[in-house]
C-alpha cells in the first residue's frame, strides 16, 4: 500500500512537471489542508499560516524536479512549509520552545531570571526580542544535524521514530543525538546569558 502512495505521488509530479493544469489543482487540494494544521499550530494565526502555506507549495513548486520520492511528498513539502514557518516566526520575534525549555531547568532558570525586573513595560517587550533572539543565536551555533533535530522535535513536533528516519540513523541514535543536541543548545544559551 505504501509503494502504491509513492507511485502515485510521483506520477503527480510527474505529470505536475509536464505542465498538467488537472495535476496542480489535484497537487492544491490534497497538500494544502495538511500544510495548512501544520503551519497554524506553529504560527497560530490563519492568515498567516495560509500565507505560509502558499510560500511553501511555491518553493517548492519551483523544486519540483528535485523530489525523488525517497521520502513522502507531504514529508517532503513540511521542509519547505517548515522554512517559511522559521522565517515567518523570525520575522515576527516569535519562537515556540515551550517543551525544550521546560525539559532543561538550566536554561529555564536563566530565561526566568532574564525576565524577573520585567513586568508590562516596554522593556519587556525589547526583552522578549532579545530573548528570541540568543535561542536563534544558540541555534545557529550548533552543528546542522543538533539544530534541525532539535527544531524538528520542539517547534515542528516530529517523533524520534521519524527524526530518525530523516537522518538515516536508528531510534536509539536518534534519541543519543536529541541529548547531546539538548546539552550543546544548553552550554551555548548559557553561555550567550552568562554575565
């Protein structure tokens, strides 16, 4: 059954590549609604998850010939949904990591501690942009594969199963890899906080 799905996922681009009107409405209609619950659980405005979603299915329109059917053409396209959700969130000063922070007391301590002399002044609001910032930051120092794990588990909600499958490791590699990704996103937030 799955070979079935993949077989006709890739006669859809198949026949998207061939420039079939029919193709790309069918393409529309089966990827959006789903792209669509993934972005608004993220950015938690419909406006801006439909804006989301239709940068998404442009991007990757434009990469459609790179789609090889190696992983499902939903998998597929949440990367390129999962891009512009980060610019979106970027772009807004928003970031989810409620579940990271709450599983590492070190880095709770010190986001709380940055936030204690703020109350409902316009510090705070400076304050929160800078907060979001140093997680980017932290972020963006980590070796690719420590990062994208992370932001895959904690901002997209994929499974350990699937982060595994996406690096083409064993489940409990991946669960090794999202720990030491935790420890290094903890001693480089730590250490962008520290004064």
């Amino acid at each position: 059954m799955q070979e079935n799905v993949v077989q006709d996922e890739r006669e859809l681009v198949r026949r998207m590549l061939a420039g079939s009107e029919e193709a790309f409405e069918e393409f529309f209609k089966a990827y959006f609604p789903g792209l669509f619950r993934f972005a608004i659980i993220r950015v938690r405005q419909e406006a801006a998850a439909e804006e989301v979603v239709q940068r998404a299915l442009c991007q990757a329109i434009t990469k459609l010939k790179s789609y090889r059917g190696e992983a499902a053409l939903f998998t597929w396209l949440c990367t390129f949904c999962r891009h512009e959700i980060s610019a979106y969130l970027k772009k807004e000063n928003r970031f989810y990591l409620t579940d990271f922070i709450q599983e590492t007391p070190e880095v709770l301590a010190a986001l709380e501690s940055l936030l204690v002399s703020s109350e409902k002044h316009p510090e705070q609001i400076a304050l929160r942009k800078e907060i979001s910032q140093l997680v980017q930051v932290a972020l963006e120092a980590l070796p690719f594969r420590y990062s994208n794990a992370l932001q895959w588990k904690y901002i997209e909600g994929v499974s350990v199963k699937e982060i595994a499958e996406r690096l083409n490791i064993g489940f409990k590699a991946a669960e090794s890899l999202l720990t030491r990704a935790r420890h290094a996103f903890q001693d480089a937030f730590l250490t962008l906080t520290s004064t």
